[in-house]
C-alpha cells in the first residue's frame, strides 16, 4: 500500500466521521450543548447558557468546537441581529 492509498484511506475515514461520531472526541460542555440543540430546536447562545447551566463563556467555546466539526448551523436573529440562533445539523 502506497502512502497516498493510506491518506486518501484517512480522508474517507474523516468524511465517515461526521454526525454524532464527531460529537463524541469533543469536551463534554460541547456534548451537552449538542444534547439540548437536539431537544430544543434553536437556541441563542445566552439561552443555551439558561438551558445547560454553563458559563457563556463555556458555552461559547463548546459552540466554537461544534462549528469547528461542522455539527451546527447558525445565522443571526431577525428579532435583534446582535444575536446568532444556532441549530443541530445532526440526525
């Protein structure tokens, strides 16, 4: 096996590693923000704060390593664009 049979090996097992998989390497607040992205559809980042009774700016970080993954999708709020509501990608 050649080295670019074994890296393009390794960019199919990193494409195969979306969804819930990716979920799973990351820190447990960013688990548990996905958990209740899952359960209430979309959250702004001060009430996902509410919700899993973290530090915003824990839960800013967890929202950093989510997005890093690709596992959520925000966009700003129509009610006050200083805002951004952010929702589960994940089935």
């Amino acid at each position: 096996m050649s080295a670019s049979d074994i890296q393009s090996a390794d960019a199919d097992s990193e494409d195969e590693d979306s969804g819930w998989d990716a979920v799973r390497d990351l820190p447990p607040s960013a688990k548990l923000v996905a958990k209740v992205l899952e359960y209430n559809e979309t959250l702004t980042q001060s009430q996902l704060a509410e919700e899993t009774l973290l530090p915003p700016r824990t839960v800013r970080y967890a929202l950093s390593r989510l997005e890093d993954v690709g596992v959520i999708d925000s966009r700003f709020s129509f009610s006050d664009a200083r805002k951004r509501i952010y929702t589960l990608r994940v089935e």
